[in-house]
C-alpha cells in the first residue's frame, strides 16, 4: 500500500507538487491518531459540552470549510495545513454519524450500509470521470475535491461501523478496537504482498478501517468504567492525542528533510 497509484504513463499534473503526504507507516500512525483525536473530540463538544449533535456538526463542519480552503489554497504538501483537515474530516464524521444513527433514528446498520454505499459511489464516479483512483499524488483540482469527499464519507462510515461493532454486535469497544485492528493487518498484508493491484482500493479500504478502529480506540479511553472505558476527561484526552500527533508530523517532516537533503548531495 506504499506504491503510488497510477493508470496513465503521462499526467498533465506530472510536473506538480503533490499536496499530500507519502503513505507510509507514519501516515498510519498519525492517521490512527487523527481519527482518535476526531472520535474524542466530537464527543467532548457534543456530549461533554451538551451541544448536541446537530449544533456540533454544523460548528465542526464551518472548521472543515475553513481548514479545506486552505488546503485546496496551498500549492504542495504542508503538514499541518493536511492534518488539520484530517482533523477536521474525523469530527465532523463523528457527529454526523451519531447525528444519522441516534437523532435521525436510522441506526448502526442502516447508516453504516448507506455510506458503504456512498463511499463506493464516490470512487467509482473519481474512477469514471478522471480514469484513476489516485491517494498518493493528488495534484490536480479533480482528484483532490474526490479525495476529501472520500475522507469525509469514509470518515463518517468508520464511526458507524465502530458504533455498531462495540454497541449492537455487542463486541465492546476494547475488543472491536481488536477486531478492526485484525482488519487492517489483513488490507496491509494484501498490500505488501500485491503492492500494485489494487492499490487504491487497498489504501481506501485501509482509510475506512482506520476510523472504526480509532473510535473504539476513543471511546475506550472515554467511556465509563461500567461501559468498558478508562473515563478519562475526553478534552484533555483530546489534547493529549493531538500533541503526540503534532510531534509525530514533526519528526516525520524532519526525517523527509534530511532525506531529501541526503539525495540533492549524495557526497556530502
């Protein structure tokens, strides 16, 4: 799942930066974080503020409006500028999902097969209107709209599905954080042994994965002892999250820099 996606020998974006980052094992990590962060996050402005869900999701939608247009603004990749939308995509999924699932009454599993079937259409529509399903190299305006409107459904559909394995198929968090944690070995193991079929399937499948795997990651950690939690504070849980993310982009950022400055001055 390292491999970029590619389905044309030549691209009118080739000589453009990519504006995202390399997938590699510390995406996963941060993207786990991220997706921790979101599930925390979401629920310390909707339940531990006593927002609501809908109110919440409009506030956390407005975030993702403002940190995407300053993402799609940018001309290449920049850290913070990315994961802050990231951020942005996994508490509005957060709210949202629990905004459909308990406010619209529609359930886990109804909700959870709508947005399979939504994330489905958008790659699909990506795969038909530009001939490729990109996620290492978004350069062009096209595949980047594609790209987050895939993150913010996937978002979306990974808090339903974490939901539903911890609450209705009665895993509970601590062991359906084990069950989608299984999942994602299993896409990566795909990955590493086929790395170029497929790809993009296997890194969207992945993406989804990583968001039920970090809601029950959140709500372990959040919830109260009698429901399977630590009953830890969910902002300063929040915080915390967030700064270990921070810390990880800059080391990460940090190692790509001496790398590049390695290969502009190989007898240095």
């Amino acid at each position: 799942m390292t491999q970029p996606a590619r389905y044309f020998d030549a691209r009118d974006d080739d000589a453009l930066p990519s504006k995202v980052p390399q997938v590699t094992a510390w995406f996963w990590a941060v993207k786990i974080l991220a997706t921790t962060a979101g599930e925390t996050g979401g629920d310390a402005l909707s339940m531990t503020l006593n927002l609501g869900y809908a109110v919440a999701t409009l506030v956390f939608l407005a975030f993702f409006v403002v940190t995407l247009a300053l993402q799609v603004r940018a001309s290449r990749y920049h850290p913070l500028t990315y994961w802050t939308v990231v951020v942005a995509t996994t508490t509005v999924g957060t709210t949202t999902s629990d905004f459909i699932d308990r406010t619209l009454g529609l359930g886990y599993v109804t909700s959870s097969a709508l947005l399979l079937a939504g994330v489905i259409a958008v790659l699909v529509v990506w795969r038909l209107v530009t001939g490729r399903i990109e996620y290492e190299r978004i350069a062009d305006r096209r595949d980047e709209v594609f790209y987050w409107v895939a993150i913010v459904v996937a978002n979306t559909l990974g808090t339903a599905l974490g939901d539903f394995v911890a609450s209705s198929a009665g895993f509970g968090f601590e062991v359906g954080a084990l069950v989608f944690a299984s999942l994602l070995s299993i896409v990566a193991a795909i990955g590493w042994i086929a790395p170029r079929t497929w790809a993009g399937v296997l890194f969207w499948s992945a993406y989804v994965l990583t968001r039920p795997l970090g809601a029950t990651l959140g709500d372990t950690l959040t919830k109260p002892y009698e429901d399977g939690g630590f009953a830890l504070d969910r902002i300063s849980a929040t915080l915390t999250i967030v700064a270990v993310m921070a810390a990880l982009v800059v080391v990460q950022r940090r190692r790509e820099r001496r790398t590049q400055r390695a290969a502009a001055c190989p007898d240095a």
